[in-house]
C-alpha cells in the first residue's frame, strides 16, 4: 500500500478549504494524502490592525516542518510566500490559479455608489492607496480577522463596505457576498493573489512529482512574473505594489503599479513577453516603475 503523504496547513477556514482542495486533486490521482494542521506566527500574534503582517508569518513553521520531514508537502496562499524561499525547499506546484480580483462587499452599492465619506474596511496597503486614488472621499479603517469575522463586522454596521480577494470567498462558498469584482484598473491584485502554492523539500522526488501532476503552467508563468516584479522592486506587505500577469497564448502580459501610502501619487507600466520567460518579464518592468519612483515622489525603500 502507497504511503500516506502529509501536507501541512494552516487551520484557518480559508487555508483548510485551499488545502483540502489540493488534497482532493491529489487523491483523484490515486494518491494518499492527509492534512496535517500547523499553528503560524501570524495565527497566534497579530500586531495592531493598522499594522501588516510581516513577510513569512504565515508559512515560517510549516516550511519548518518540510525541512524536519515532519510534512511532505505544504499548501499556502502564494501571496503569503516570500519572493526568496527558504534554502532547501521549492514550489513543487501552482494549481489553475482562481479569480485574482478583488471584491467589495457591501450592503448592495458597488464602489461607485457608495456615498461620500463611506466606511470601507481593509488592513492592506495596497488597496487602501488604490481605492483612495479614485475615492479620496472615502474613509479608509483597519479591520482584522479572518473572512467570517470581517463579514461580520460588516453586518454589524462597522463598515459600510469591506475588500477581500474574490478567491477566497469564493473557496469558502461565499461568492455570493460579493457585490464588485473590482476591475484591474481601479484595484490591481497583490502578487500571487488567488493561486496556491504546494511547497516541497528539494530531493524529496516522490512528493515532487505528484505535486507537478497538478501544475498549471499558464497559472506558473503569471505568478512567475508577479513575483519576480515584487522582488525586482523590494516590496514587502507595506509597500502598495500591485500586479497581473496574464497568458495571451506563448506570450504574457504583465501590468503593474507602485502607489503612495494615501493613492495621490500612483506609477503604473505594462510589458509583454515570452511566456516562457516571466521573470525576465518582472524584472524588466519592476526597472520601468523603478525608474519613475522619483519622479513620483515614491519611496519603497
């Protein structure tokens, strides 16, 4: 009988729904796997709302139990992955990546109807200074928690409006609470926002190769890409980077922006290149907005 193959997760709702997803798939293909829950930095401190986690909080001990053979394979939000992974460990796997986007969730108005002055309720950089710049009149609030919380915070009357990714709500069978996908011109997702990512120690064949039986290599190339934007730039979880990388055949297409903490001064740029080469795409276009940040008035640093 195959050996039983453990994949460590984090045990939030959301991360137990995304790894039970790669779980199914595994197991569609004859394999034998179970999850294996770990506890993170980031799911026993969370510092002020106001406040980002810090890079790694939510994958450092699970990748501490690949690299101790305690788990054979791991499945994180890939958003949640730093760009330098740890030494001895690999993206085995990017599944078919779901909806990018973000979404607003509100009492019905989508973000052009909201009145002036609304409360809108989000802890990211990123979309604080992306919805700022074109809504300065909106009030911007921290709010913390995992999906069902700030869901209820919403319909408590907390906020008049919250933002979270698309895909989550919908792996968490709440599609229909979304009211906007936010368009890619008003709201440009995180890096990696909407796919997984299975991690595996290198050496570790077996694992390996059943991990890649679920790539999916349009899905690899995009995320390729976004990351290697992230990492040519030096951003972090506080610094308001946006990125999409999209397939159009052998070629992608990557858009990217860099903003001000409060959206009044926003860079934007948009490469395409060979698909098969998407970190020479990144790189190229974390130069262009690199080069602009000055004149902007942008500091990453």
């Amino acid at each position: 009988m195959p050996q039983t193959i453990l994949i460590g997760t984090r045990g939030s709702a959301l991360a137990l729904a995304q790894a039970e997803g790669v779980a199914r798939q595994l197991r569609d293909l004859g394999a034998r796997v179970e999850l294996r829950i770990i506890k993170t930095t980031g799911d026993r401190v969370q510092g002020p709302p106001e406040m980002p986690a810090e890079k790694g909080v939510f994958v450092k001990e699970i990748e501490a139990a690949l690299l101790a053979g305690e788990v054979r394979l791991a499945v994180h939000s890939l958003k949640d992955l730093p760009t330098d992974l740890k030494p001895g460990l690999l993206i085995a796997a990017v599944p078919l990546r779901a909806d990018p986007r973000d979404a607003l969730i509100s009492r019905g108005q989508r973000l052009a109807d909201l009145p002036r002055g609304a409360r809108v309720g989000t802890s990211s950089p990123r979309r604080r200074a992306q919805l700022l710049r074109v809504r300065p009149d909106l009030e911007m609030l921290p709010v913390r928690g995992n999906v069902h919380t700030r869901l209820r915070k919403l319909d408590a009357g907390d906020y008049d409006a919250i933002v979270l990714a698309a895909a989550g709500l919908e792996r968490l069978g709440l599609g229909d609470r979304i009211v906007e996908r936010l368009a890619c011109e008003v709201c440009l997702p995180a890096p990696g926002q909407g796919a997984l990512a299975v991690e595996a120690r290198a050496g570790d064949e077996e694992a390996i190769g059943l991990a890649r039986r679920i790539e999916d290599a349009a899905s690899r190339a995009c995320v390729e890409a976004e990351r290697a934007l992230l990492a040519g730039l030096g951003g972090g979880c506080r610094v308001p980077i946006g990125a999409l990388a999209e397939a159009e055949g052998a070629a992608l297409r990557l858009r990217g922006v860099v903003a001000s903490p409060d959206g009044a001064r926003a860079v934007f740029g948009e490469k395409v290149g060979e698909r098969e080469r998407p970190q020479e795409l990144g790189r190229l276009l974390a130069e262009d907005l690199a080069a602009q940040l000055d004149d902007a008035a942008i500091e990453i640093g």
